[in-house]
C-alpha cells in the first residue's frame, strides 16, 4: 500500500514537515511521483515506527 506525506504524518503522530525532514535526512525511504508527491510504502513506514518504538522502549528501559 502506498501512503502519501500526510497520511505517513497521522501513522508516526508528527506534522507533514517532519515527515518531510526525516524523509531528506534518508531516515524514511520515499518516491516521487512525476508531479514531485513523495509517496511512501506502507511497509517501510511500519518498519521505522517499530524501530522508532524500540528506541524509546531502550531509553526509558
């Protein structure tokens, strides 16, 4: 499933602009369309909510 910036903000419970940040950084994979949308897959945000998890799990372990 493909999920647009917006969509990918509402999963993670940040803005559009962090998600357009983090996306620059390289720390979540996106494509762009020809019109210059970043679509995101599904799985790949799944992927970095769960590290993201984890790392909040060690901080407060």
């Amino acid at each position: 499933m493909i999920m647009s910036t917006g969509e990918v903000a509402k999963r993670l419970g940040c803005t559009d602009e962090n998600v357009r940040m983090l996306e620059r950084a390289g720390k979540l994979k996106a494509e762009k369309t020809a019109s210059g949308l970043r679509i995101f897959a599904s799985e790949v945000v799944e992927e970095f909510a769960r590290q993201r998890e984890a790392r909040k799990q060690k901080k407060a372990a």
